[in-house]
C-alpha cells in the first residue's frame, strides 16, 4: 500500500502538477487547496500523511499555524516548506515547529525529490518509534499489575496514580520477587517520561570500587583502565527515569553522592572538573527496611526521606493467593508462546497444592516453576509431577533442616524442592553455626562483606552476633 503525502497549494495547477509527480514515484498523493481544507483532512477525516508538502503562505492565513496546531494534537509526519516569500524568521519558526525543511520556490524537482524521499525516511524510523512506545505503554500499564485480590488493586490505584503526576522520587518496597521492577517499569512507561529512557541499576551487583564510576562516568584516565570517557547511567537516565534496585545495598559514601545528584539535578563525572545538569526521576527499590538500617546508622536519613516521597509497597504473593487464578492463565499463556507447547488444563490437586504452598520467592518463584512445568509437559494438562513444592511453609523450613553437612561442605538437594531463598539461608545458618554466630569470621569464610551479610542475615531472620 502506498504512503500518503498531503500537497497545500493554492495554485491549482502547481499542486496538481506535484500531486502527479509524487504518485509516479510510488506516493498516495492528496491536494488541499488551503488550510481550511487541509485542517479538514488531517484533524476530522484522520489523513495520517507520512509527508506534508505545503506553501508557506495560503489564502486563508499561514501554514506553519496548522502545523503548530497538527503537533499539538500528537500527529507525526514530515513537514516540507516551498514558499517564495520566506524570510528568516518564518524559516526559524518553521524548524523550531519541527518541520523537516525550508525551501525556496522555484525548487528543482530532483532536489524536491530527494528532499521528500528523506523526510520520508525521518517519519517512518519516528513511527517505528511511536509504534514501540504504544507497545510497552499497552505491555507495562498499570493493568500489567494483575490480581483480584484487593492488595493488587490498590497497588494499581496507587500506580494510576502516580502514572499522572511528575514525582521526583518513590520508593518501593516488599519482598524478593514481589515484583518490584515491574512496578518501576510500568510508572516509567504509563508516566510523562515515557518516551525517555529507563535506566536500571542494580546497587548489589558492583562493588563500591566500580559503582561510582557506573553511577557518575568518568573522564579518560581519572583511573587505571579508564582509557576513554563514558557517559555514567545517571547521565544515560537524563530526561527519564534511574531505577535503584536493592538500593540498601548502596555504600554511604556514595549515599551522599546519590543524594547532592538528586538535590541539584547536576552530576560530575569521575576525573571531571565541570558539572551536568540531570532531569530525571528516581524510582528505588528494597527488600530491607529502611528504617531500621537508618536508625542503625547504615543508611543515610536525608537520602531515606528525599526518596521517600512517595511508598509503595509490593504486596507478597502469600497475602494475596486469591491472585494465583489469574496469575497462573497468565503465566501458562506466555511459556506456551515460548515454548510451543498447549498446556491448557490445570488439575484441582495443583490448585490444592499451589494454594497450600506459602511461597517464599513470591510471584518470581511461581513464574519459575510455571516455565519449569510448561516445558516439561506431555501433553494439555499441567504437571502435577513437577511442581516440587512443599504443602506450607513449615515443610519447606524442614527441608532446609535436613541439608546435609560433613567437614567443610553443605549438601543440597537439587530436585527442585528448595528455592533458591531456601538454599542461601539454609548455607547461611550452617555456616554462622560453625563459626559461632560470628559475623566477621562467617563474612570472611563466605568472601563477602560484612555489611551485605548482615542484609542477609535481616532478610531470613536468622541469629548472629559480633
């Protein structure tokens, strides 16, 4: 099919003669003998032209106001000016509106073409554009955020909310797994900054040494290895959204650094002697709470209550088991695309099974042992044989219990009964055992710090001491 290109000409003949040239290089070519007509096609009769070549000055008044009026309602396309009356101004108003091009009448038509064949180019990469955007806007909508339950639906309300107005920091928290970058996710794409970048940063998977240069950039040889200079994610995230995630993993030093950032909305790099200007919001995300590390003095208060602005908390899945009858379709749905497979029928004693379970790893443990059973089905029935879970939580906790031990090694099961949450805290409670409840020495033994194995230690609610 065709492309169509829109001609504003008063000058019948000229219009007529640009209609017929463009529809012999393949264009679906219309004529508007004014703007009054031309407004008619493209806001009442939804000509959606990938290119528009009009005169600058009509009869009924000048084209760069349909054009203004044209980007204030959201309708792309290319603009191309050919007047012989244009001044400077006009040409500067005309590419301030984001017209394509200027030109002069008379205009060589093999320059014409060539113009009109480039800006065709510009409107199909910005609809390609458009056309993602729409996507993720329809993928990550506050709807994306599925249950029954009424947890889910506040947490929608909430992210509905805040989808309107222009926050400047959130902070979400909740379990591992609750789905707490999905919430980032859907208030950056469904909110005024989605057509801006979304830049996520995991703030436990650096070490401090490496984090601020991924942060802040750095310049070349502000450090050994930095042979060039490298735009840091915050600067990456300008003009759209910096999700922190674990953010109670972040060192102090670099807490303060966060904070005067968020604060003057300018960064320096590492090695840099000037400093950026930032626009951007900053969504964070933890599993700890806060709270209790800033009043441990492990968390600075300021970077706690500028970012929370806004709470939002992920609702774990236990609490909302209700949801399992729309989570599940869901989930089967998407491992069936992917896979290939028809799973369709889900027994009662799955359902028993699945409402009986306490689920630790919360919705992320339940999309894993959906992907596993999918793809190992047989046939339409979902199987029972490979859910590997416990009936509660209670016969979870004694599989972590009878976690073999003998001299310096741990023996796990690797059958699929014990998550992975399960198999970190039953290493970790075996470990403090053995050295007494010993933070520093266990922390030297498991080659970490002993900051992130007391986070660790908070999460599974275990015991040690100094």
């Amino acid at each position: 099919m065709p492309d169509a290109l829109l001609v504003i000409e008063d000058e019948r003949l000229l219009g007529a003669e640009l209609c017929a040239e463009m529809a012999a290089t393949g264009w679906d070519a219309t004529q508007a003998f004014d703007l009054a007509d031309a407004e008619r096609l493209l806001l009442e009769r939804n000509l959606e032209p990938l290119v528009v070549l009009s005169d600058m000055n009509l009869p009924d008044g000048n084209a760069l106001d349909l054009l203004e009026k044209v980007r204030g309602r959201g309708i792309a396309g290319e603009w191309i000016f050919l007047t012989a009356y244009g001044g400077i101004p006009e040409s500067v108003r005309a590419l301030k509106l984001g017209a394509f091009d200027f030109l002069e009448k008379p205009c060589e038509l093999e320059r014409l073409q060539i113009v009109v064949a480039g800006a065709a180019r510009s409107a199909r990469a910005q609809r390609r554009l458009m056309d993602e955007e729409r996507l993720r806007g329809d993928r990550y909508a506050p709807d994306a955020f599925i249950g029954r339950s009424r947890a889910a639906a506040d947490t929608r309300d909430m992210l509905s909310r805040l989808s309107q107005v222009p926050f400047s920091g959130l902070l979400i928290t909740g379990e591992t797994g609750t789905g707490k970058g999905l919430i980032a996710r859907i208030l950056h794409n469904a909110g005024p900054r989605a057509s801006g970048p979304l830049i996520e940063v995991n703030c436990a998977a650096l070490p401090r040494e490496l984090m601020e240069a991924e942060l802040f950039g750095h310049e070349a040889g502000a450090f050994t290895g930095a042979k060039g200079r490298r735009r840091g994610l915050i600067e990456q995230a300008n003009g759209g959204t910096l999700f922190l995630d674990e953010l109670g993993e972040l060192e102090l030093d670099l807490q303060a650094k966060l904070l005067k950032a968020i604060e003057d909305h300018r960064i320096r790099r590492v090695g840099g002697e000037r400093e950026l200007t930032i626009d951007l919001q900053v969504v964070a995300a933890t599993n700890q709470k806060l709270e209790q590390r800033v009043a441990e003095g492990a968390f600075r208060a300021d970077l706690y209550h500028r970012l929370a602005v806004f709470r939002l908390e992920a609702p774990a899945l236990r609490d909302r088991k209700e949801d399992l009858e729309d989570l599940l379709p869901v989930l089967i749905k998407e491992f069936n695309a992917r896979s290939g497979h028809r799973v369709e029928t889900i027994p009662s004693s799955v359902w028993r099974r699945l409402n009986a379970y306490d689920w630790p790893g919360n919705v992320r443990e339940l999309r894993n042992l959906v992907e596993r059973c999918v793809l190992l089905a047989d046939g339409p029935v979902f199987p029972e044989r490979w859910l590997h879970l416990g009936e509660s939580t209670a016969a979870s906790t004694n599989d972590q219990q009878e976690a073999l031990t003998e001299d310096n090694r741990i023996c796990l099961p690797l059958d699929g009964s014990l998550s992975l949450d399960a198999m970190e805290r039953a290493i970790l409670t075996e470990v403090l055992h053995r050295n007494a409840g010993n933070v520093s020495m266990t922390a030297r033994v498991l080659g970490t710090t002993r900051e992130k194995l007391r986070y660790r230690v908070q999460k599974y609610g275990l015991k040690a001491s100094d």
